[in-house]
C-alpha cells in the first residue's frame, strides 16, 4: 500500500484508456491506419484476412496482455512514421470520439475540478491518445512509442509494453516525479490488468470490468461503474 500523505502532496486520478474511458483496443487504430492506405477492394480483402488473426491476439491477450502488445506492435513495422502521425487527430474524430463512453468527460471534469491532476496510463501508443488527452485536459499521459528508423516504425517499442506490473511501476514513477500522493489518489481500470495500478492508490474504480476484475472488486468493495455509449457506432476506415 502506498505510504501516508505527506505535507503539501497533491492528488492525481489515473485512467487506463482502452475499455475504460473509450470501447477501444489497440486493434482499432492499427486497423483504421492501414485501411486508410488501401484501395476500397485491397481493404476488404486485407481486413477478411486480418479478422483471422484476431483469434489469435484474443487468445494472447487472455494469456499474457504484456507479450500481446509486443507482438501486435510488430504489425507496424515498415509504416511511414510521420504519415501515420499526421493522420492521429482523424483517428481521434472518427475512432476514438465516437466510442468515447458517455459518463467518462464529465468523471474526468469532476476530478479536475476537484483538484486532481488528470493522468492517462495505457498500453496504446503515444500519439494516438494525446488527441485524446488533450481534449479531456489531461495534464500528464504516461503511454510507450514506437522506434522510428529512417522515418519508418521498427515494430519495437521504446521500452516495456505499459501494462500489468509496468504499468503500476510507471504511475507509481509518474507520482513520484510529480509530488503525487498515492494514498489520496484515484485510478479508474476495466481489466484484471489494471489491477496492480489500481492497488497502488488510496481510491480504486472500476469500470464495466471484465471477470476478475469484477471478482475483485466485489471482494474488496470497490466501486463498480457501469458506463455506456448511446450514441451509434460508426466503422471507420474504408
């Protein structure tokens, strides 16, 4: 359990991104990206092809989210750095917005104006949530990159995937940089993989959470939050 308070500390409320504050994977943007750059029929084609391999990343997900991020980021490799860049804020307006759960701007706005520094935790890549952050006026965004090589991804990620146990150490680094007190912080997460950041506070919340996570929460009285789009989805890309 983090230590106590200590004079002067501020508090902070730290969201996991994907199933917690957006309906979103981070098989979502990969897909929107590479559609992007099909003809209508290769896209098709491709996506049918793509649909196949999802089994797999679902399997490794249940398994190891850690090592799926490894792997899926490998997907990236040879994709133009700065075009795929260029197209984040489309992919905020037509991915992420669109599934962006109803109750989560206002939950957000409620801990900003209560003092709270807004910090955005996830597995997704750097880019791409900052539209995200910023339109929820985030203060701090605590996400990995892609390596470029002569103005293309490797495939590699600068550093651990961010989730599980890395994700927990990196709020726990971000606080630690930022005078944050734990103990009188919140952290909002869906997935049993959230779990260790979500001990690391003093308020923890879950959000439409997944089995065990669920488990959790009802064992140690946690609040549970049922959120939810009204709004219809739309499928981006082509």
């Amino acid at each position: 359990m983090p230590g106590a308070a200590t004079a002067g500390a501020k508090a902070a409320v730290f969201f996991d991104v994907d199933g917690t504050l957006v309906q979103t994977t981070i098989v979502h943007y990969y897909v929107y990206f590479r559609r992007r750059r099909m003809s209508p029929l290769w896209s098709k084609l491709w996506y049918s092809a793509f649909l196949v391999k999802c089994g797999y990343y679902l399997l490794l997900d249940k398994i190891d989210r850690s090592r799926l991020n490894v792997v899926f980021y490998r997907s990236y490799s040879g994709l133009p750095a700065a075009g795929i860049k260029a197209q984040a804020a489309d992919c905020y307006r037509e991915v992420i917005k669109p599934r962006q759960f109803d109750q989560a701007a206002a939950c957000v706005a409620e801990h900003r104006a209560a003092g709270r520094e807004v910090v955005l935790v996830t597995g997704s890549i750097d880019f791409i949530v900052e539209p995200l952050a910023e339109d929820l006026a985030a203060s701090g965004v605590v996400a990995p990159s892609l390596v470029e090589l002569n103005g293309r991804f490797s495939g590699e990620l600068d550093g651990a995937p961010i989730s599980e146990k890395e994700k927990a150490r990196r709020t726990r680094e971000f606080a630690d940089q930022h005078g944050i007190d734990l103990t009188l912080s919140h952290a909002y997460g869906d997935s049993i993989a959230d779990l260790p950041m979500l001990e690391l506070v003093g308020n923890p919340h879950v959000v439409n959470p997944d089995r065990a996570l669920a488990a959790v929460a009802k064992a140690r009285g946690w609040p549970v939050h049922r959120w939810t789009i009204t709004s219809p989805l739309k499928e981006s890309g082509r």
